[in-house]
C-alpha cells in the first residue's frame, strides 16, 4: 500500500519549533486566560454578572474601551502618515524622528504618566496654554485620550512603515501614466495595498491601549464614573482583597476585547481577499 504524500517544509526542526511555540504560548497566553475563566467559573457565572452589572463597573469599562477605540483611530491616521514620511521621504531630522517612534516602547509607562502630567497640568507647559482658553486636558478624559494616544503610536508606525517601503515607485508612476489622479491613486492603489498592515497595527494599538494602566493613572484623575477606568478598577477590588469582583472586571474585559478583534480579524480577513480578487 503506497503511503500518503506528506508535504514537508525544506527547513528543518517543525516538530521541535512547534513545541516550543506550543509551550511558550500556553506559558504566556493560554494558562493565564484559563486561570481566569477558571476563577470566574468558580465563583459562577451568575455572580459574574453581577459583579459587572454595576453602574460604577459599566462606567469604568466603557471610559476605558470608548477612550481606547478613539487613541486607535487616531493612531490610525497619524501612524500611517508618519510612516510614509519616515519612509517615502529625507530631511534633515529624519533619523531623530525616527527614533523617537520608539520611545514609547522603551520608557516606562509610569514615566510617561508623570512627564505627560507635567507638560498637560495647568501648570504645564501645554496645559496652561490650554488654561488660557477655557480648557482643562489632565485630570480629564482628554488626559486619558492623549496618554493611550502616546503609548499606541508606534504600534501603527511600526507595522505600516515596512509595507510602505516595499512598495515600488513603480505603482504609482504607472498610476500617473494612466491618467489617475493623486487621490485616484492613493484610493485605489496604495491604500488597498496598506490596508491589511493597518489593520494589524489599528489591533496592536487598541489592545495595548485597553490594558494600559501605568501612563493614564497618574493623568486621569481617577473619579468613579468620570476617570476611573476599568484597569484601575481592578487593580482597587485586588487592594481591597475582593479577587472574584477583580477576576469578574478581568473576564468582561477579555470577551469584549476578544470581541473587539474578532471583528478587526474579519475585516482584515475580507480586504486580503479583497485585494486577492483586484
């Protein structure tokens, strides 16, 4: 009996990287998100709900979801416009700039909370230009907005820039030549081209923008049903010692997260095929 044909990769160690990836995954991912369902099947799913089912609880989670989805939509555009900058063109600065796209990634949330403080407090730099025409940025929701705005940048620069350099100057001459427009061109040729990549990094970006604690408690305020989000939430039920209210908040956050990203995994799903069938 012949045996089935079996595709193999040309480099070697699947089994062994597979396992190691297997392994590192339930390390870091699985078995943390299994602890919690765990601990929220425990304590019973009735009493899951309500222990979310509170004013002060929907409050905080939708400040921190609402605040999240904005920073993401804004890094958006602005993250994809800095990459074809930092790609497309050279000025002087350039490699300074550059750099500093990265600085959210190596400095310490808690540090960028204080210097945003600072620069935003009505005593600040910013926040007393602001002062001076009737508006209030630390301390507020705009606070919030501008520190995830901070902490999410990078994500969509980093994830665009190398799609925008791979694309040949090639594209958009032939685009020219044909008679489109630099609008025509941008709509349906480059865009097309980037919208998986900025996907990704719009994803990136609201998920890091939802955990983020460390650069927004120090410029939120933190009020109940005004600043305070769900993260701090949590983080005051485990101070108070109330573990199946902190791990009820947890377990709210992952399904609409999870939710969140389902629906941006779809989206992406259907424009690569989309740009499959151009």
């Amino acid at each position: 009996m012949a045996r089935p044909f079996i595709q193999r990769s040309p480099m070697p160690g699947l089994g062994l990287s597979m396992g190691i990836t297997v392994t590192m995954l339930s390390l870091v991912v699985f078995l943390p998100i299994g602890a919690l369902l765990m601990k929220g099947a425990s304590f019973g799913v009735f009493n899951v709900w309500e222990a979310v089912n509170r004013e002060r609880v929907w409050a905080a989670l939708l400040l921190s979801f609402r605040m999240s989805l904005l920073a993401a939509l804004v890094n958006l555009v602005f993250g994809v416009l800095l990459a074809w900058v930092l790609a497309r063109y050279r000025f002087p600065g350039r490699r300074i700039l550059d750099a500093a796209v990265d600085l959210p990634f190596a400095l310490p949330t808690a540090v960028a909370g204080i210097a945003l403080t600072a620069l935003y407090a009505p005593n600040g730099l910013f926040g007393s230009l602001a002062k001076e025409v009737g508006l209030r940025i630390a301390y507020t929701q705009w606070g919030i907005l501008i520190a995830l705005i901070f902490v999410g940048l990078p994500f969509v620069t980093r994830t665009v820039q190398p799609v925008v350099e791979e694309i040949e100057r090639e594209v958009e001459e032939a685009s020219a030549t044909l008679g489109a427009t630099r609008l025509h061109t941008l709509r349906r040729v480059i865009l097309p081209m980037l919208m998986p990549a900025t996907l990704t990094g719009f994803a990136l970006a609201l998920a890091r923008a939802v955990g983020e604690y460390g650069s927004v408690i120090f410029i939120a305020g933190n009020l109940p049903l005004q600043t305070e989000i769900a993260p701090l939430l949590i983080v005051i039920k485990l101070e108070e010692f109330d573990y199946d209210g902190a791990a009820s908040i947890g377990i709210a956050m992952l399904v609409i997260s999870f939710s969140m990203l389902f629906a941006i995994n779809l989206i992406q799903i259907w424009s690569r095929r989309r740009i499959g069938h151009v």
